[in-house]
C-alpha cells in the first residue's frame, strides 16, 4: 500500500471518527447496519452514555491518532505495506454493556471514536461480548448486536464475538427468561453450595442432557443460539469476525462457581465445591454405587472448608494427612473433575457442529491462589484435579485439543511478587503449567490481561516479556477492556506505547511518541479542541 495513502486514510478515518463521536445521534445506516432478509427491517436503539468523560477521551485518542510523529507514521505504513506479522494478533474487548441488557447499544458514540482510535494505532481487532440472555429476551433481535460488528468492519477492524451462556452482576445480564421460569420450577437446575446456596450465573453441568427447559435440554437452547448466530452475521463471518469464543461457565471460563460472585475476585480463601443440587448429587450417588462403595455417594467431602477460609481449617486440603489423598478423596475429585471436563466436550461438540471448521476458542480461569501447596485447594473446588503428582490441565487441553478450539488464559499480567503473602499463590507458575500442557497437546494459545485497574508501565513490560519469551507464538492477546478509564490521560499513553512496541519491535525506543509529540495535520484544531474537552 502506498505510505501517501495509508496517511491519507487515518486522516480520513480520524475525522469521521470525530464527526461519530460529536453527532447527536447514530443512525443504524451510519453505522453500516443493513436490513436482513433473515431477519428483517430493523431499528437500531441507542443509548445515550452515561458519562461524556469518555467519549471526549476516545474522540482525543482518534485524533491523536492522526497526529503522530512522522516517522512512527511512516514505519506503521511500511508494516502494513509489508504485512509484517506481530508476535501475536492485538485485540481490545469492548464494553460488557456495549449492548445494554435491554438491547440497546451503549456508549455508541465513544466506541466509535475508540474504534478510530484503535485502528489508526494499529490494533487488529475487538473482543465484542454477546449475551445468550439479551438475544434470547429481545425475542431473537441481533440489530443491536450487527450494528456494534458494523461500526468495528467500518473501522477496519476484526471482530472476535464471544458468545456468553452465563448472566452478569455488574453489569447486569440475566440468563433468558425461559431458564428463570425454570429456576422457578426447579432452583436445583443451578449450582448449589454445602449450605444450599444457589448460584444464579449458570445452569449445573448435572443438567447439560436433560430437558429442563420447557422439554428442551440446555444443549438443545446452545444451539439454537449458535445457529442463529451463524444465520444473522453470514455476512461477516470470514471477513470481519475471524474468531468465535464460546462460554463454558460463570465469566465465560471452565469452571465451577467457587466462590461467592460479590468476592470471588479478591478471596484467597480455598472456596467450596458445588455439587449439592439434586441432579449432582444423583450422578455422584451413581457413580459410588458403580465403584462399590455406595457411602461415597451420600454427600460431598464433609471436612472441607468453608469459601474464604484458608487449607489447614479443615482436614481435607491439608498437605500432610489431608483427605483429598485417601481413597475417597481421589474417588470424589474425579468424579468432580470429570462432570467438568464432560460439559466442556458437550458444549465444544454443539459449537463444532454449528460453526464447522471456523476458528473457536474458549476461556480457563487461572486460579493462582494456594498453588504453592501440595492439594492446590482453590484449584480443586474449582473443578480442576491440579493436586500434585497430577495435572489437571492436561487433561482440559486434550479436550481442546479434541475440537481444535484455542484456549484463552487470562493473567498475563500477573506476577508471583505482587500476590499477597500467606495465599502461597503462584500465578506465574500456573501459567507455565498451562503454556506446557497446551504444547504437549497442540493446542493454541491467547491470551488476557487481568484487569485495567492498576496496569502501568511495569504491567506492560510483564505482558511484553510474557508474549515476545515464554509464550512466543501466542495466537491472539486480548486487552480488557475499553472505557473512560482505558483512555485516560494516565492510561492511553501507556497503551499507545505498548501497542507501538508490539507492532514495531525493532523501532528505537526513542522514536515512540510521548504524549505531548504531535504532528501538524489537518486535523490539529479539532485535537486541540478535544484536549479542552479532557477536563469533563
């Protein structure tokens, strides 16, 4: 491509993005949202923001974008000319509510202008989050959803779409009418606690083949969903969406709901296992008379911990003497394991039959907590038999494996220094023992940071380290997530230098913009008008 009209291009580029972002309003036929013969004639709803923070940063970004140095402008242009592969391809994942649970798009005007500014930075894509709930309450209604995929193939940007068959707290996104009015019927359809406590944010695994769903089985409800899916973004599949991510269980990984939703995050307890409701304990019931020792059967491990308590407060995760290493344990943890792995197989096979031979991938969870310990606790409740002297990860990789589907691991980002002390965490092992277990298996690997709150220049030199060392070859990294705060004046100048150094590994460090390097173009005056506007 000619580096004249590569500049000319992101000039083009910024001030539309400039004119997106400032519009009053956004029509569905800006956005390049055709009506469907499969669908039908649609009007797209939008939102308006709920902070104009945001859309006056990514309206700066953009239009910093087109005020680059000239000679990172023209290495850019000579890369894409070349199309010079980066160590991995770069995406950015929009916001959870870009389509608010009401099937309105949200913060329409910001992504737009972020999708400018993304793409004249040199992103390869975004992660666009599709809620089975939202699609399915809205009564099949994708416009919102086809107008979001629009704005990012109007950019010139790739679209990853990971399909969620899980709800959301914050923001809030419920599971589809027709599974509520079955938790009504039946609340042990959902994952249940010692205490019986029940966890709303996914169906159990123990219902996975039974018609709890108005006679339909929850596989039968996937598909139905993955098949209109694939019918509504025809269109785009191959072009514009290049990768399809498919949930496994709560937050989109394989997983069990260990912990608690409201603290799950920040606990370094060991969490709790979830096989109380009826159809769990059935199939544990089943499988203990099938091993001739039907006592087995008759409930979960008795001495194991509650969520936020540490190993030693019980005898089964003990490292010396614990029960997790007597014939019962290892009879249970199996069997715990295996419901785990099965619904992974169940669900892959269901997206492999709908989707073909086009790119999936799906999510695990990198619990880090306790994994300096012999029973690796917070791992086991979780649904993976870690324990030492086995890998519980191989054997879920073989499962990828099974589907050619590409496992995503988040926290890159994280590091065994910054762990708080006593939790004997080791996130950065963890992840060795993932990268290894993908390996051996040929699975492909990507990638996520774990959180934009408290990322600054050190966690990016670990995210770099990490993509360019250890897990070079790495298929796609994913930067969570676009916002107010991704565009803050103390965190886009990070990113900007971050994504400069992936895309352009060899370009002296100096040669990088600052924030205050600027390039005349036609465009200054509105840039400089947006930077006023910073202080909303």
């Amino acid at each position: 491509m000619e580096l004249g009209l590569v500049v000319k291009q992101a000039v083009a580029a910024t001030a539309t993005a400039t004119a997106a972002a400032k519009a009053d309003a956004i029509p569905a036929r800006t956005l390049g949202f055709r009506d469907s013969p499969r669908i039908g004639p649609r009007r797209v709803r939008f939102q308006p923001p709920a902070s104009g923070a945001w859309r006056n940063r990514a309206v700066r970004a953009a239009c910093d974008g087109s005020s680059r140095p000239e000679a990172v402008v023209h290495e850019i242009a000579k890369a894409t000319a070349k199309n010079e592969a980066k160590p991995a391809r770069l995406y950015v994942g929009l916001p959870l509510d870009a389509v608010s649970a009401g099937n309105v798009v949200t913060h329409g005007k910001a992504i737009a202008a972020g999708m400018r500014a993304l793409a004249l930075l040199g992103v390869d894509g975004v992660d666009l989050p599709i809620s089975w709930g939202v699609f399915s309450n809205s009564g099949g209604d994708w416009s919102s959803y086809l107008a979001v995929a629009a704005m990012a193939r109007d950019a010139g940007l790739r679209l990853r779409v990971s399909l969620h068959l899980h709800a959301h707290g914050r923001p809030q996104f419920p599971l589809p009418q027709l599974v509520e009015r079955a938790v009504a019927a039946d609340p042990d359809i959902l994952f249940t606690d010692r205490s019986g406590g029940r966890h709303r944010e996914c169906l159990s695994f123990a219902v996975d083949e039974l018609p709890v769903l108005d006679g339909k089985t929850p596989l039968e409800a996937f598909e139905e969903f993955f098949q209109s899916f694939r019918v509504a973004f025809t269109d785009l599949m191959n072009s514009t969406i290049t990768d399809i991510t498919v949930g496994l269980g709560p937050n989109g990984e394989l997983r069990y709901p260990s912990f608690p939703s409201s603290g799950g995050k920040s606990s370094t307890g060991v969490g709790e296992f979830q096989c109380y409701d009826k159809y769990m304990m059935a199939d544990l019931k089943r499988c203990a008379e099938e091993a001739g020792s039907p006592l087995w059967g008759l409930s979960g491990p008795h001495d194991a911990p509650a969520y936020d308590r540490s190993p030693d407060s019980g005898t089964f995760f003990k490292d010396h003497g614990g029960s997790w290493e007597t014939p019962y344990g290892q009879f249970f943890l199996s069997w715990y394991s295996g419901k785990l792995l099965s619904h992974a197989d169940l669900v892959l096979s269901v997206a492999s039959k709908v989707f073909g031979d086009f790119p999936l991938s799906a999510k695990v969870p990198l619990v880090h907590w306790w994994h300096n310990t012999r029973s690796r606790p917070s791992q086991l409740t979780t649904g993976y038999y870690n324990a030492e002297g086995r890998d519980g990860y191989e054997a879920v990789a073989e499962i990828f494996a099974k589907h050619s589907c590409a496992m995503i691991v988040p926290g890159i980002d994280l590091s065994d220094a910054e762990q708080p002390q006593g939790a004997r965490s080791s996130p950065e092992s963890l992840l060795t023992q993932i990268i290894r277990a993908c390996k051996k298996q040929g699975v492909r690997i990507s990638s996520e940071n774990s959180s934009i709150v408290g990322v600054g220049s050190v966690g990016f030199s670990k995210i770099k380290e990490k993509i360019m060392g250890e897990i070079s070859g790495l298929d796609s990294f994913t930067y969570n997530r676009m916002g107010a705060e991704f565009f803050s004046p103390e965190h886009w100048p990070l990113f900007t230098q971050f994504i400069l150094s992936m895309s352009l590994p060899e370009m002296d460090p100096d040669d990088i913009p600052t924030d205050e390097e600027t390039l005349s173009l036609p465009m200054k005056s509105v840039a400089e008008k947006d930077r006023q506007m910073q202080a909303v």
